[in-house]
C-alpha cells in the first residue's frame, strides 16, 4: 500500500470529483486541480526526496510518509472549500514524493544485479499502480456511497495508519551507505539544484494548470509569468546540475540514448493515460449519471487487466525484446484511445469504454516497466532513490502537464461547441476532445519506438 500511495489518491480523487464539485460548487477547471495538486507537488519534490533518501536513509523516510499521508488524509475530510481541498490534496502528494523514491530505492538496494527475481520483485512494485487504483476507487466509491466524500479520506487515513503500524516491523533495515547528519554531509546535498527543480516545476506546472481558469485565459499576466518563469529555472537547473560535484540529478545518464528515448516514450503516454481516466469518470458521473460506486464498478477493467499485465511483465521481461514491448504498449495506448474518442453520447459501455480500460493499461504497464528497470539499472545502488525519483519525477510532471492541456481543450470545445460534424450538438464533444489529444500524443511515442534498440532485461 506504500508503493500505491500515489495511486490510491489518484483513485479516491477520481472517483469523488464530481461529487465533491457539487457539494464545493467548484468548476471543471476546480474539478481537476482536485487531482492535479497532488500531482504537481508530488512532480516537483520527487528529486529532492530522492537526494534525501540516498544521502540519510530510505526506511525511516518510508515509514514517517505513511504516518503523515495518514495524517492529512485525516484532515482533508474536513476541507470546507475548495482552496483548502486542493491545499491538503497538494500536501498529501509532497508526502507521497517522498514514499515512492525510498521504496524504489529500498528495493533497488535489495536486488543490486539484473535477475528474474529482480523482475518480479519491480513487477509487484509496478502493480502497485493498478492495485492502488482499485482499492483507492472502490473503497472510496463504496465509503461516498454511504456517507459522502468526506469520509473517503477518512477511510484512508485508518488504512494508511494500519498500514504504518505493519510497516514497523516487516520493512527491511536500509543496509546502503549513508551520511551523517552533519554540515560536512549538508554540503552535498545540492540545495540550489533542488530550489531550482522544485521552483521550475511548480511554477510551470501552475501555470499550465491554471491557464484555462483565469480570467483571460493564457493571456493572463500571472499565467505567462508562471510558465517562462517556471521554463528559465528549470533551464538553469540543468547548467547547474552540469556543474556541481554533487548533483541532485546525475546529467550523465541522459547520454544514453536508450535512457532518453524510453523516458520521451514514458512522458508520451503519461501525458495521455491520468488525464484520459479523470475525464473517463467525470463522463460517467455527469453524462451517465452513475453514482460514485458506480463508477469505481465500471472503471475496474482497467485495475484487472493492469494486474495481469504486470504478472506477465515480470515474466517475459527477460525473454522478449522489450523494445518489441515498448512497442506494443505504444500501440496499445493508440488504440484505447481512439476507440473511447469515437464514441458519442448513448453509445454502449461494452462496445467502446470496456474494450478502451481494458486495453490502455496494456500500455501504461508494459511502458512502466520496461523503463522503470532500465532506469535503475543505469545507476549504481548508493543512488537508486534519485534513479527512482528521476522516473517518477517524469511522470508526475507529464500527469500535470496533461491534465492542464486537457482541461483547456475541454473549456474551449465546451464554450465553442461545434455546429456540424460527428458531434454536433452532443454533450460528449469535450469529452473527446481530450481523449483526441491523448490518441496525438501516443502516435507520436509510436513513432519513436523503431529509434530503441533495447533487448532483454534481467539477466542474471
């Protein structure tokens, strides 16, 4: 349940968003920040945290996240407007960048060389993702159901606490070497690099966010500051990282071209699978009418195939050519969301929804682990957190990036709805908008996939 953390938010999040829009009279801009925030922070401390880890220590991290994800999950139940949901949502994302970095870096220690062990043991970590999304759907669909939203956080503020109490005494000690804490030891952590990286990130991503709800739209002064700010900082991170003796994030492993292309291919299709579930449900909730029960129900062929997809990753992984895996995962992404984008209003589930849940974490799964190990193969074990921070800190970002894209299309196509064509005058139009823009974006990563050149992994 550490590993799920932020899936599980991702989840609870999804499934109440509508819902609590009605009871906050919050916007569908509002709606997304719901879900957003948590990924914006998260996004944008990854890197930090995973310094931390490296440099003091990975279980202590593990164990004081899951106590304070438990915490704020406690507190955001109470939230009585919107400001302060997405605050407390933005803060329980922060405690789940520094949960995943310690966890990949734990396990990263553990299985130091290339094996089949080590394949299955990443496949577990990456079901982790469909695994969370199922618990943090249905528990908070069932918890909604009953009584209210609210008691949605509540309910996994009591798992998380359970889970931390577990956690005590079956999490392995961290063996990896560490620093002390002392001013020697400060002076290789790399503050200026993570001022820059958390500042860069958080400003670009707030602007993307916040563009298609500001009163001018992408002209808003506020909105452009934001993004150039947000881009110059994260330029300067990259020099400065070229330049310290002890970087926050190595620039050396970027050379490989291999490493670049499966995170190009990565941030691809994260920048269409977050946002394409978000909308998937508020469809649900506002065209279909479906409760939030309901909704976790019909979101769960996603959940039951990701699982079986991790099963079979951490089998062949080792056997066949990821590159032929990467390849089909793109693929997959493709088809899913064109079959959810040519729907329209009244078409079946079974015909179009199903087949496009069922399918699209074929790609999200198969992507997820292929890079993920290559990814924490390409640095040595004194530094698999940061290896782990790294990947998910592109994720994270491309989370925020597209559902900021998204939810501009979705306004704009919502405020100018066309006259003519497929959709004239159906309420799906926005809906497909976004998913359109998802089908873009996986193409592209389609595209790039005959460039790898990347065989098996797992190797003993």
């Amino acid at each position: 349940m550490g590993v799920a953390m932020p899936s599980v938010l991702q989840g609870c999040t999804i499934v109440i968003s509508s819902f609590v829009g009605r009871d906050l009279n919050m916007t569908t801009s509002q709606i997304t920040w719901i879900t957003a925030s948590s990924a914006l922070t998260s996004g944008s401390f990854l890197l930090f945290f995973g310094k931390v880890a490296d440099l003091f220590g990975r279980r202590t991290i593990f164990i004081v996240s899951l106590f304070l994800f438990a915490i704020f999950a406690l507190a955001t139940g109470f939230s009585r407007d919107a400001i302060t949901l997405d605050v407390l949502n933005g803060v329980m994302g922060l405690v789940s960048a520094s949960v995943v970095p310690a966890t990949q870096g734990i396990l990263g220690s553990i299985y130091k060389k290339p094996s089949k062990r080590k394949n299955y043991a990443f496949a577990c970590f990456s079901a982790g993702n469909p695994l969370g999304f199922v618990f943090g759907t249905i528990f908070s669909g069932i918890a909604t159901q009953l009584f209210g939203w609210r008691a949605s956080f509540w309910l996994l503020a009591i798992i998380y606490l359970v889970v931390t109490i577990i956690a005590c005494s079956i999490v392995p000690v961290d063996d990896s070497e560490k620093l002390p804490l002392s001013v020697q030891s400060l002076k290789q952590f790399d503050v200026i690099g993570a001022a820059l990286t958390i500042g860069g990130i958080g400003l670009f991503s707030t602007g993307l966010s916040t563009g298609s709800d500001a009163p001018q739209g992408w002209k808003a002064p506020y909105v452009l500051v934001f993004i150039i700010l947000g881009i110059l900082m994260i330029i300067a991170f990259v020099w400065w990282e070229c330049r310290f003796p002890y970087p926050l994030m190595p620039m050396h492993v970027w050379r490989d071209k291999e490493f670049s292309l499966l995170i190009a291919i990565l941030l691809l299709g994260f920048l269409a699978f977050p946002p394409m579930t978000f909308f998937v449900a508020l469809y649900l909730q506002e065209l279909s009418r479906y409760s939030a029960l309901m909704t976790a129900v019909h979101m769960l062929p996603m959940a039951i195939s990701g699982i079986i997809v991790n099963v079979i990753a951490g089998l062949v992984l080792h056997t066949v050519s990821n590159k032929l895996l990467m390849g089909i995962g793109a693929a997959a992404y493709t088809v899913a969301f064109l079959l959810i984008a040519v729907q329209r209003s009244g078409d079946s589930y079974w015909a179009f929804t199903f087949p496009a849940l069922a399918i699209v974490v074929v790609g999200a799964d198969l992507e997820f682990n292929v890079a993920n190990m290559y990814v924490l193969s390409s640095l040595p074990k004194s530094q698999q957190s940061i290896a782990g921070s790294i990947f998910q800190t592109v994720t994270k970002l491309s989370v925020t990036i597209g559902l900021g894209i998204c939810t501009a299309i979705f306004r704009s196509v919502s405020e100018n709805p066309g006259t003519s064509g497929y959709y004239t005058h159906d309420p799906f139009e926005p809906y497909a908008a976004t998913f359109w823009f998802a089908m873009a974006c996986t193409f592209i990563s389609v595209l790039l996939v005959p460039l790898l050149k990347i065989g098996t992994q797992g190797h003993e």
